[in-house]
C-alpha cells in the first residue's frame, strides 16, 4: 500500500471508529488522503482524528452521525462536505449484524439491518455520488459481504441488506459513471474484526466456514483496507461496477 497515494483527496469513511473503518481510516490517512471520520460517538472520532493527524500529518476531522435515523444520510453527506469544501472518494463502511434464524427472525431486527446496511448506505451514497458528479468525479467504494453473494445460515436479514447494497453500487456505476463517478464493492469473507470473533470465534460454528475456503483462514482488517484503497486510487481508474471477492477462494468451493 506504500505506493498508492491520495495526497488531497478528501475522504469520508463511515463507521470510521472501530473494526474495519478503524484500519480503513489509517490505511487512508498513510495514503496521505484528508479525512472526514464518521460514526456514533463524536467524542472518540475527535481522538482518532488527531491521532491520525499527528501520526500521519494529515487533515482529519469527525463528523457524529447515527445512520438509523431517517434523515441522517442526507444530513451526513452535507455536514461531510463542508468540513473541507467537498468530497472526492466515499467509503461506505458502517454496518450492523443480528444473526437469527429465519424461524427466530423479528421485523424489528430486521427492519434495523434494512436500515442502516442497505437504506443508509445506499441514500448516502446517491447523495455524495451525485455531488460529486456535479463537481468533476470521485469515488464509491461499498464495503459490502461475502454475503451479498452466497447464502449463509443465521444471517437472513444481513445476506439480504448486503446483496441489495451490491446492486445499489452497480447502478450508482452505471448512472455516474458517464459522469466521471466510479463505483465498486468489496465483499470479504468473516473479517477478524471485535464483531467477526463475537459472530465466528466458537469452533463448532466457524469450522464449516473455514472448510469452504480453499486458504482455510478468515480475512484481517488490513486486507479489506488495501483492496479499498487501491479501489480508491487512479490506479483503479478504469475499474467501475464490479464486487472484489476478499474471501480466500470462499466464492469458487
């Protein structure tokens, strides 16, 4: 990741505080990018900006916003680009799991992995998408799922949320695109993440994952991080409207 660059880009990451967002954020910020950080909690994203900062030397700045709420894609996409007047590159990163059975399922539970996996995301993403297409171009990355693209037990409303934020990228590609907006997802497989080991840490329930991926281990964070930052870059100038596998062969066993 040591030569890829995005000295000036501005950059909003979402659930930028912990698990992925938090090494997407530090793979970004030694990119040299200029970040807008965003999540719940204003306090920790003030900290983690200005020790971005001082590591990296950057400009960084967290912008609070809880995604379940109605009116917070459109009021996040706002508030993100007047931090530095604009935005160049999205990371659509927050998300939220409640594994349950079918037969367990409650429309609650439900209804708030819709939310804040598929319906945030995705309104943030038009609404960013759109700016910047107004302005010159720019760059969605989707940090979508495995699970947007096989099956798995427990996970109805996750597979569900996943594979509709995989289908809202590609048309974002296909509508922006002319426009000078590329869009793209990751889907890894489990990321070791605090919330990858509170799902998949107990044996008896990982083991059947880890038989169907052929380099038989879960992702790390840093993995997930460098496919972004690549899908973020000029380097992937020419790359729009596709899913980047990060799962250890997971989607061809």
């Amino acid at each position: 990741m040591n030569s890829i660059r995005l000295d000036g880009k501005r950059v909003l990451i979402t659930g930028a505080s912990r698990g992925i967002g938090a090494d997407l954020a530090d793979a970004f910020a030694g990119a040299g990018a200029t970040l807008v950080l965003s999540g719940r909690d204003a306090e920790a994203l003030s900290a983690q900006a200005r020790k971005l900062q001082e590591q990296y030397g950057i400009r960084a700045a967290g912008v609070a916003a809880d995604l379940s709420e109605p009116d917070a894609p459109a009021r996040l996409a706002a508030d993100a680009a007047a931090v530095f007047g604009g935005l160049d590159v999205l990371i659509n990163n927050a998300g939220i799991s409640h594994p349950q059975l079918v037969t367990d399922l409650t429309a609650a539970a439900f209804d708030e992995v819709l939310t804040v996996n598929l319906r945030a995301p995705a309104l943030l993403a038009a609404e960013v998408g759109t700016a910047m297409a107004e302005s010159g171009g720019g760059a969605i990355v989707t940090v979508a799922s495995a699970a947007a693209l096989r099956a798995l037990p427990e996970h109805y409303a996750y597979c569900t949320s996943k594979a509709g934020l995989v289908m809202a990228t590609r048309v974002l590609a296909l509508e922006l695109g002319p426009r000078g907006v590329r869009a793209n997802s990751v889907c890894p497989t489990v990321v070791l993440t605090d919330m990858g080991r509170k799902v998949w840490g107990e044996a008896a329930k990982s083991a059947p994952m880890l038989a169907r991926i052929p380099l038989g281990r879960f992702a790390v964070p840093a993995e997930v991080s460098a496919t972004t930052l690549f899908l973020a870059s000029d380097l992937a100038a020419m790359i729009n409207g596709v899913e980047v596998p990060i799962d250890g062969g997971y989607g061809v066993s």
